[in-house]
C-alpha cells in the first residue's frame, strides 16, 4: 500500500512519482500507476492544484 507521494519529476500525465509504501521502501511510479489513488489527490492538494494538468 501506497502511505504517500514525496515528490515527482516531470509534467502532466507524463510525470513520475516518488511513492512511500508502508514498509518504508520507495519507488518510482508513472501517472498511469497511481492515477486513482487518494494519495495523488492528497498530494495535488499540498501542491495547491486540483488535477494532473496543472502539474508542473
């Protein structure tokens, strides 16, 4: 399970993210992969946007 983003590299739907799993590990994983995640959500609001288009 995926606890949260830290970060990610990239722009729109093109963007990787840095994911945190509950046991500790991190990885990289492409929009497509955590898309309906409520993580991503939690994450776009703490960048202050609302949806993958504005991510810069």
């Amino acid at each position: 399970t995926v606890n949260k983003i830290l970060s990610h590299q990239g722009s729109h739907s093109d963007a990787k993210f840095k994911v945190l799993w509950t046991s500790g590990n991190k990885t990289w994983l492409p929009y497509g992969e955590i898309a309906h995640l409520h993580v991503l959500t939690d994450y776009f609001e703490i960048l202050g946007i609302n949806n993958i288009s504005h991510l810069t």
